[in-house]
C-alpha cells in the first residue's frame, strides 16, 4: 500500500467501483455521444479543495469539461501534447470555459491520491494552485506513478506546492474529498456515460479527441454556432 494508515485504503475500495467504468484508452474524436445537446452551467459554488476547477472565461460560448486521471497515460499525453495550444488559443483569449473533473483509473490507490493532493493545494492557492499541481503530477507520471516510492515522489510535489508532510498525510485521509471525487465519477457516468479517460464534454456532448486539429475543428463548429 501507498499509506500503511489502515483509513487510507478505503481509496482503495472507493475506486474499484469508478474503475469497473473508467479505463485510459485513446479513443477516437468519432466516438461521440449527446445526453442533453447544452453546455453545462456550472452551480458549484463552493471555494478551495470542493470547488469547480474552471480556467478561462466564466462567460464563454463555449464549455469544455475534461473528465482525466493522474495515472492515465493518455491523459498526460494530452496535457504535455495538446492542451498547451488549446489553452493559448481558447482559453486564454476568452473563447472557451475549461473544467477539469477528476475520474480516477488504475491504479486506484495513487489516482485517488493525486487527485486529492491537487484540491488541497487549491485550499491554500485557489484554482491556480490547483492547476499547478495537476499540471507536476502530468509531467512526472511516469517517475511517480510507476515508483516503489510513490509516496515520496508525491510528497515532493505537495511541498512544492507549500505543505509539509503532515499537511500532506491529513490531505490524504480527508473524508470529503473523497466523497467529492466519488460524486464526481457518478456524475460523470450518469449524465455523460464516460467510461474512459481523457474524455471531453464540449457543450454537452461527449467526444473524444486525439490531435490538436481535431479537438480545434470542434470548438471552432461551436464558435461557430455561437456567432463568435
């Protein structure tokens, strides 16, 4: 195990249930799906760990969710490969609404853990914070993830982002959190059926993007439409 704390390896248990639905794969941008056809609003209003992660424009024409992992593998390709120029030429010139909404895959263990170190990163730096980290956890998964050590590599990161080890260990055992990303894969199955990561909801529907054309043609379609 990660953590020898015997209330740490209920992450463990909560994830063999998300992980029955959600597989890294690199699917495909024909595999699409539309359960309600709108972008989605977002009515989190909670700040710090529980908040909605949201980059760019709270007003864009255009909403993106990324439904990902810190342990897929396609994931992290994604965000070393193709999210920088999606982010230079949308979210930051105001054109899209980025959300990020974790859905942890094997190994479930370290996914879930990732995934809670970034929100507790968030209590003290906000979002910013928040991306940050994701972003670390991104680049280094191939160190962390496939370590004997993980832990050490983990907490390396979480001093980074200014906690100390015993920050970190109460971060890890938060009930909330937990329940928050259990939530969030609920969510994620019920209302968009994601059943692998990175999988992309663009105003609505599900798709599933495999270059930076790709991903840039369908968000020019719903600019498009928006008139923008």
């Amino acid at each position: 195990m990660l953590f020898s704390d015997v209330r740490f390896s209920r992450l463990a248990i909560f994830a063999a249930g998300a992980l029955a639905l959600s597989a890294c794969s690199g699917a495909s941008s024909d595999d699409t799906a539309s359960p309600s056809g709108d972008k989605e609003e977002v009515t989190n209003t909670a700040t710090g760990a529980l908040a909605e992660m949201v980059m760019g424009n709270p007003d864009a024409e255009v909403t993106v969710i990324e439904y990902a992992s810190v342990t897929c593998p396609h994931c992290a390709s994604f965000h070393e490969g193709i999210f920088p120029t999606i982010k230079e030429n949308y979210i930051d010139t105001g054109k899209v609404k980025f959300i990020f909404r974790e859905f942890p895959t094997a190994p479930a263990e370290l996914s879930v853990a990732g995934s809670m170190l970034a929100r507790c990163a968030a209590d003290k730096g906000g979002k910013d914070a928040y991306f940050l980290v994701l972003d670390s956890l991104f680049k280094t998964q191939r160190t962390w993830a496939a370590s004997n050590n993980p832990r050490d590599h983990l907490l390396k990161i979480a001093t980074q982002a200014g906690m100390d080890e015993a920050a970190f260990d109460t971060c890890v055992r938060r009930e909330e959190l937990l329940e928050f990303i259990n939530e969030t894969v609920t969510y994620g199955r019920d209302k968009y059926d994601v059943r692998s990561t990175p999988s992309f909801i663009l105003n609505g529907t599900l798709r599933h993007f495999s270059s930076v054309d790709d991903f840039s043609a369908a968000i020019d379609e719903e600019l498009e439409k928006s008139g923008e």
